[in-house]
C-alpha cells in the first residue's frame, strides 16, 4: 500500500511560482513512475507532469518551458515547480504514484491552487 500526502498549493499570483511536494509512504517501495495531474472545476483531470524512477520526465504542453519536476528516488518524493502561472494553471492538482510491485495506481487527496492577483 502507499499513502500520498501532499504539500503546498495556496494563493498565488500571477506570474508567480509555485512549488508542490508529494511524499509517498507506505510498505510498498516499488514505485516507478510519479506525478502530477490538475482538475479545474467542471473539466477531466489532466496530466501536468510526470517522472519515473530512472529520472525520465514528462511535461503537458500547456506546462513546457515553466514547470521542472523532481524526484527523490530513495525517499519517493516528488515536487514540481511551476512558474510564470497562468489564470489556467487555477486547479486541484493531485499526486499520482504507479507501483510495479502492485501494479496499482495511487492518488492523492488534492491541493488546491487558485491563482489572484
């Protein structure tokens, strides 16, 4: 089993950065791939940004350029940073951890981002 908790989110400005942490924790240290995914209100949840366990990354389009993600192979934590945001990067972003050992996909509970200026 794995347990995400997550860090960060909040009020931001435009044009600000912001930094998420995700830990995950748990008996389970077979996690291969983590991420980050966002829902605004009323839209699917949709990829942001993902980074396996040999340090290969993935970024949506809409994030190129502004967001880097990082990972802490041993203690399976990731963190993205996002910059120069956008009124649209305003979402509940989740953690998201894929075990090879279970071959389950975990989620976290969300933080919220809103962006205001």
């Amino acid at each position: 089993q794995v347990q995400l908790v997550e860090s960060g989110g909040g009020l931001v400005q435009p044009g600000g950065s912001l930094i998420l942490s995700c830990a995950a924790t748990g008996s389970d240290h077979s996690i291969y791939l983590m991420g980050w995914y966002r829902q605004a209100p009323g839209k699917q949840r949709d990829l942001v940004s993902t980074i396996t366990n040999h340090g290969t990354t993935n970024y949506a389009d809409s994030v190129k350029g502004r967001a880097t993600i990082s990972r802490s192979g041993f203690a399976n934590t990731v963190s993205l940073q996002l910059d120069n945001l956008k009124p649209e990067d305003a979402a509940v972003y989740y953690c998201n951890a894929y075990s090879t050992l279970s071959q389950m996909t975990y989620w976290g509970q969300g933080t919220q981002v809103t962006l205001s200026s």
